[in-house]
C-alpha cells in the first residue's frame, strides 16, 4: 500500500465532482421520500379501509425488500413496460420510493407519541381535524421525527452508493472507475470512505444543531409523561 | 404480463432459489461474525479502561459512517492488491460482517449496561469474578434483551446481502441480472419474484425470532427492552 | 499483629474511606467472634453501609486492613473472590439475578463459585430455600416475588455459600411495613442458630432482642459499642442517647 497516494490529492476534483452527484441525488431522493412518506404515515393513522391497507402495504413491501431489487425493478424492469428513466433519475425514484416507506414509519410514531389530550384540546377550541393535524400535531410530530429522520439521512447518503451499479457516476461509480484504470482500489478506496465518513460527521453535526435549535422544553420521544 | 411470461418465469424459480440459498450462506456466516465481534467490541466498550474503549468506538463510527459498498470494494480488491487471495464470498462475509459488528455492539452495548449495578454486585459479593460474572449474570440477560432491536438488524443485514453483487458473488440479484439479459421480456417479473422470496424469508426470519424471544422470556425482564421502528437501532 | 488475627472470626482495623472531599470512615476498628451478631446503627451518611462493602471489599477502603479469620482480604495480592465466597451479603434492594428462577438464583453461587456438581448444589439450594421457608417459591422468578420473598431468597443465596460471616446492610428498608417481619424472623432464626451476624439496621426490636452488642457509629467512626441493654439504659455519650430516642420515636419499638 502507498499511504503517500492517499494524502496526495491528485484525485480529489474528480471525487469531488462524484461527491456533489451523491448528494443531489440524497437531497432529492430524501426531499421526495418526506413527502411521499408523510402522506403515508397520514394515511396509516388516520384512515380506515383500502386507503389504510394500500398505505401498509406499500410500506411492508418496500420495507421488506433489498433497496438493489427495487432499483433493478425500476432501471431494468419498467422498460419492459415501457417506461424508461437516465440512470440518475431511476436512482432517485427507486431511493425516494424506498425512504419514503421508511419515514412513513418515523412520521407515524412520532404523530402516534403525541399525547392524545392534545388532540382533544385543539378539537374543544372548535379546531377542524384538518386543522389539528396542520397546527398541533404535526409541529409536535416533526420535532420528535428529527432523530430517527437523521438515522435515515446517513442511511441514504450511504445507500446512495448502489447507483454506480446503473452506470450514475456518483462518489462511488468515480472511484470505481479510477481505480479500475489505476489498480489503486486500496489507496483510492480508503480516500472514498473517509470522504463519506466526512460528509457524515458533518450531517450529524448539523442535525444535532437542528434539533437542540427547535427544541420545545418538554417535548420528549420517550413520553415519559405518559 | 401475460400469463405465458408468469410460466416462463416459473422454468427460473429453481435457479434462483439456489442463487437465495448464496444470500443465505452469507447471512448466516456475516451475521454469526458480526455477532461474535460485537459482543466483543461492546464488553471492550463497557468494561475496558479508557484507551481501549475509544479505540473500539472508533471502530464501530468507522463501520457505521461507510458505505456496504466502500467496505465489500476496500476488503475484497484492497486485500487482493495486497498480495491475498481472497473469494469474493469469503471478502463479502467479512466487510458485511465486520459492519454489523459496528451495529450489534451498539445494541449489546445498550444491553449490557441496562443490567442493573446492584446486580453486578450482588455476583461479586457471592465471589464472582469479572469473567464469571459476565458469562453468568450479564449476558444471559443482555442476549436475551438484545433480540428485539438483533431481529432489526437481522432483517437488515438479509436486504444488505444483495450488495455482494457489487463485488462479483453470484447472489440473487446477479443470477436474476444473468436470467433478464439472456431473456429481456422476463426481466420486471423475474425481480418481482426476487423481491417476493424476500418478503416471505424475510417474514419467516422475524417470525422464527419472534418465537425465540417468546420461549427465553423472562418475567420482569422486558422493562429495559425497547423496540425500535428504525431501519437499525 | 498477625498473630492474634486467627483468634477472631472478623477483624476489622482503622479503616478508612473517602469519597472526594469527603472522609466517610475515619479510622474504624473492632472485631467479632463466632456466632456473634452485631448491629450497626447510627444515622443515614455516617458511612455504615460503606463500612460493610469494605469488609468484603465491594468498596476499596483508603487505609486499613480486613482479615476473615486469618485471611486478610485488604493484602495486595489477595484471594478477594475466594474470601468473599466465605462472607455473605445481603443488599438493601436484594439485587436478585433477574434472568435466573429463586432456585437458580441460589444455586448458582455454590455451582459456578466453589464448582459443586449441580444436584448436590441444587440439594443445598432447596435447603436454603427452606429454611428462608420459600421451598414452595423455587421456580418463581423474582417479578413474581414479594419485596419480602426476595428478601429472603436473597438471604438463601447468602447462605447457600456456608458462609462463616453474613452481612446484611438495611436489609428491611427497601420493605413495605407488612413484609418486614417475614425477613425478621428469618434473621432471628439464623442469629439463633449460631450464624455469625453484622447487621446494618434500624430495627431497634431485632437490635435489642438478638444482638449481642450494638455498634453505634457517627462521622465516620464508632462512638459507642456496648450491649443492647446497658446501650439503651446507660448510653456512654449524649449523641447516643439522641439517636436512640429519635429512632425510637420514628420507628417504635417492636417488642
């Protein structure tokens, strides 16, 4: 091993420019897959019926698959029928789709956690359920989503790594491919891990702020005020 | 999709179901691993004096903060540019096996430090040592209240089999690559199939748990034990 | 010095403690002889507890040194398990083996600590049992106990060793009024049979009737050591005469 090839930085501008890939494709996969998962954990709680079992089902389904089957199903399942996305794009969908079964489960406990005397108060000052979940529960919900959402964001940036596999030249697919031409996987490898640790360490950093910024006295996961 | 594909897809089953038993193989050995090394790192983590402690913690942030996919790469052509000769297999049971370690010892870790102080006390006051009082006193309850948050990750590290794929094991995913290449019509249904043996073996799995937490339970045990909804805890 | 160690069954000699700033033994001594019981009282943070986890060394104590007949667990290099295998102790919140059926919990002393083969260990185990009068209780785990049945399973597992020293620190504080005469009465049994007893406790009934002498500690160090008798009637210091009165009114006298 060359420790000297890893401290020189000769392949930082290209990891870098896979780096940035990575975390579009994060951002974009966690932003949508807030979104999706939100309205199932909505669904979860408050609906009866086939929308219920549609939402569980999803989630069951996504939950219970390996991440690299969902994106094969859609890079290389969906044009069979028709329907064909870049490589980027699959990433994206197959990624939000996945998290977004995940935050579903966060969303849907922590609105589950916040006590139901609350809910009964907003609805005695004549507040519509819409207007209960909109102004009560769900600035209670989000605070105490912030942890476990922060678990998933580390989770998705690493994940992220499987798009080399469908030719996206991410942080992963450019190391990949340097150190095929350079036979340096070893030095070029410990360089990738430690740019991804890096971008952890930072993120987890930056959501611990986060929470201690929206902090509510009292407001606790655990609900040990029964 | 017709049902004259569902047949065609049907001739693959066998092929694949041997391709699942790879992802097996690879559960059983880098769970066993990662169990074994886990227990360790988080005794080191408990028990032993400083130094140690944040050398193991650093271990468990470093397997945890890298991707699956760095690891099985840096274990399986880093220890090959390094004169081994090493199985891609042999590599993935490793890199997939050392990470769970990174996740298992947080668990035991959590485990062992909820057995209360006093009792520690009580088995060195009947003349226990350290060592007997781990094997006798600690572990029989941190194992046992390890199994909810263990079957997360058992789930977990199941799905993360299929990143063997990355580094030429030919698991379920790749066998079911080689069938849609060969045969491009089949491709959506033969990966649905793929994600439906997962559900179901997944099931089982958590089942099989389910029913070794109920047959070692213990009365007045449970309270510390937390369930968690996340991916791992 | 040595030399007359081996005429006592305990031996306790200026030990001292500190936690921090705060000098919680300051120099105790005394000893006792076999079938001796003695009981500890004196008000709460007077170091009476810390006193008893030195004697089998659960605590470190600064200065001073523990001998069990002629064994000294204070040395450098001493058989600390082996010699606290010979003493047992009883816990104020009993720290019963969650994960392990009240026989288990008993049985695993003699079996793993002094490597009897399990059926004779389990023998005395149900011995134990019995004679805490708990035989019916052996495969209840503690959950399904009383505070007063874990009590006294925890006495049986103290016992189960043959212990040639039992020391129990407030062993009836953590009890609800009514489950404390069951954990009494066992421990007047055991002071009758003969079992050497040091006792941390504020039962001033089971002092003055089973106790040969009561050892009255304050800041750190004994201040008074006498007879039940001539303790209640004659205290040697006014702070003793206090406390017994305080404790009196507090706790009643069950006699």
């Amino acid at each position: 091993m060359d420790m000297q090839l890893v401290f020189d930085w000769a392949w930082l501008p290209r990891l870098s420019d896979g780096l940035i890939v990575t975390m579009q494709l994060t951002g974009a996969c966690l932003a949508g897959g807030a979104a999706l998962g939100l309205l199932l954990s909505l669904a979860r709680v408050y609906t009866r019926g086939p929308v219920y079992w549609l939402a569980s089902a999803y989630v069951q389904f996504f939950r219970g698959t390996p991440l690299l089957v969902q994106l094969m199903i859609i890079h290389f399942g969906l044009p069979t029928v028709g329907i064909r996305f870049e490589p980027f794009i699959s990433g994206v969908v197959a990624m939000g789709l996945n998290t977004a079964a995940y935050q579903a489960e966060y969303f849907r406990g922590a609105i589950q956690s916040v006590r139901s005397g609350q809910t009964l108060a907003a609805r005695s000052l004549g507040m519509s359920p819409l207007q209960t979940v909109r102004y009560i529960v769900l600035p209670q919900a989000l605070r105490l989503v912030i942890p476990p959402w922060s678990n998933e964001l580390v989770y998705m940036l690493k994940y992220s790594s499987i798009v080399y596999m469908i030719g996206v030249s991410d942080l992963m697919g450019v190391g990949r491919t340097i150190s095929a031409r350079s036979f340096r996987f070893l030095e070029l490898f410990i360089v990738v891990a430690m740019m991804y640790l890096a971008v952890v360490l930072i993120l987890t950093f930056a959501l611990r702020w986060l929470e201690r910024r929206v902090h509510v006295p009292g407001l606790t996961t655990t609900g040990r005020r029964g | 999709m017709t049902a004259e594909i569902w047949s065609q897809v049907w001739q693959f089953t066998p092929t694949l179901l041997w391709a699942m038993l790879i992802n097996v193989q690879l559960l059983l050995a880098l769970i066993a691993l990662g169990l074994v090394t886990g227990v360790v790192v988080a005794l080191i983590e408990v028990y032993s004096p400083r130094p140690l402690a944040a050398l193991a913690l650093a271990y468990e942030w470093f397997f945890r903060g890298v991707p699956e996919l760095v690891l099985l790469f840096l274990f399986y052509f880093g220890l090959t540019q390094m004169g081994m000769d090493i199985s891609p297999f042999f590599a993935a049971v490793l890199a997939l096996g050392f990470r769970s370690s990174g996740y298992q010892s947080q668990i035991f870790r959590g485990a062992i430090q909820s057995v209360p102080p006093g009792q520690l006390m009580a088995a060195h006051s009947l003349g226990m040592g350290t060592m007997k009082t781990i094997r006798y006193v600690i572990l029989p309850q941190a194992l046992r209240l390890s199994i909810p948050p263990w079957s997360n990750e058992f789930s977990a590290v199941f799905k993360d089999t299929t990143l063997a794929y990355g580094i030429g094991v030919v698991e379920i995913v790749r066998q079911a690559r080689y069938i849609s290449v060969r045969n491009f019509p089949l491709t959506l249904p033969v990966f649905i199939l793929v994600a439906f043996m997962f559900l179901v073996l997944t099931y089982l799995g958590n089942w099989g748990l389910g029913r070794l937490e109920q047959r070692l339970h213990v009365p007045g045990l449970e309270t510390h034990a937390k369930r968690g909804e996340a991916r791992e805890l | 010095m040595n030399s007359d160690s081996a005429d006592h069954l305990l031996r306790v000699e200026d030990v001292h403690k500190r936690y921090g700033r705060e000098e919680v033994l300051r120099g105790v001594s005394f000893t006792m002889e076999r079938a001796d019981t003695k009981v500890i009282i004196g008000a709460s943070g007077t170091g009476k507890s810390t006193l008893l986890r030195c004697i089998n060394k659960l605590t470190d104590p600064d200065q001073g040194r523990v001998w069990l007949e002629n064994q000294e667990i204070t040395g450098r290099r001493a058989p600390v398990n082996r010699i606290r295998s010979q003493m047992g102790f009883v816990f104020q919140d009993f720290n019963l083996f969650t994960h392990l059926p009240a026989l288990d919990n008993v049985r695993i002393g003699p079996q793993r600590v002094k490597g009897i083969r399990r059926r004779e260990a389990t023998t005395l185990a149900q011995e134990a049992l019995a004679t805490v009068g708990l035989k019916e209780k052996a495969q209840s785990y503690p959950a399904q106990l009383s505070g007063g049945q874990q009590q006294r399973v925890a006495i049986a597992r103290a016992l189960a060793m043959s212990p040639k020293l039992m020391l129990f620190d407030e062993p009836t504080s953590a009890l609800d009024p009514e489950l404390i005469g069951e954990v009494l009465e066992v421990m007047v049994k055991l002071a009758k049979e003969g079992m050497t007893m040091l006792v941390v406790s504020h039962e001033m009934g089971f002092a003055r009737t089973v106790a040969d002498e009561i050892i009255f500690m304050e800041g750190g160090v004994i201040l008074e050591q006498a007879p039940p008798e001539s303790m209640f009637r004659n205290p040697q210091h006014k702070r003793t005469g206090e406390f017994l009165r305080k404790i009196s009114d507090l706790y009643g006298e069950s006699e």
